[in-house]
C-alpha cells in the first residue's frame, strides 16, 4: 500500500491509507489511485491521530462509495469502526479487545489477538491496557 493512493475528488486531495480496499470495477485500470473505496483503514500514531480522525476523515466521507473507516491505535488493544448507514449518517463502534472486530463492507471477521499479533508494547501500562500497540511509519496526504 505504499504507493497506492485514495483519491478524493469532492476535497481535491489524495491520501496514503494504510489499507484500502476497494470492490469497484472502475478501479481496476487505475494504477497509482484508488477512487471508489469502500473500506479505509488508518493505524494512527501520536502525530497523525488528530488529523486521521478529524479533517481527513472529513475529507474520506465525501467519497460516495466508502462504507467504512477504520482507525486502528498503535500503543493499546483499540481499534473504531466508523461505518456509514443506510440513511447516509455514520455510525461509530467503539471495539473492546474481548469482541471480534467486523468489517461488514467486506464481510471479514478479526480477533484482537490477530490484529495486533507480534505487536510488542513497550511498556507493562500499555501491555495491560486495553487499547494501543507497536510503531508505524507516517502517513502522508498531498
């Protein structure tokens, strides 16, 4: 994903997601962007949380065909699913780490074990907390 692009013509932006799934035929002649989503997910660090959860994500929802955005933490066990209903209003799941986590835009099921396996805490309150884990390199919007 290092080099694949969101494109969100509605803001005039491109983004790095960190994982984006898109099922859009209108994508597969694309090569270096992805336009129509419909999951994007954003493992967020102490520099980006901010910006991740706010302005770009503003920017992610004015992408027609994006269901879901995930914000996954990187020093305790959390993870938020904001998913889009029906009625165009977005819907938040706040996940605890006993609960399997669910993308329903893919139909794809993950435990908390899974998603944050040989991620090493660097500290016993982060081990025992339950929401963070490792280290990720930046995103970068343009």
């Amino acid at each position: 994903m290092t080099d694949m692009k969101a494109q969100v013509d509605a803001a005039n932006r491109f983004f790095y997601p960190d994982v984006m799934v898109t099922c859009d035929d209108r994508d597969r002649e694309l090569n270096t962007f992805k336009k129509y989503p419909c999951l994007i997910v954003e493992v967020l660090s102490k520099k980006t949380e901010g910006f991740d959860r706010g302005d770009k994500f503003a920017d992610y929802r004015k992408l027609k065909t994006l269901q879901e955005y995930v914000v996954i933490d990187q020093t305790k066990k959390r993870a938020d699913c904001f998913q889009r209903q029906s009625d165009g209003v977005w819907r938040v799941k706040f996940y605890t780490p006993d609960e399997e986590i669910q993308f329903q835009s893919i139909d794809f099921r993950i435990s908390f074990d899974a998603l944050y396996e040989d991620v090493v805490f660097t500290d016993t309150e982060n081990r025992e907390s339950p929401n963070r884990a490792g280290e990720k390199s930046e995103g970068r919007s343009t």
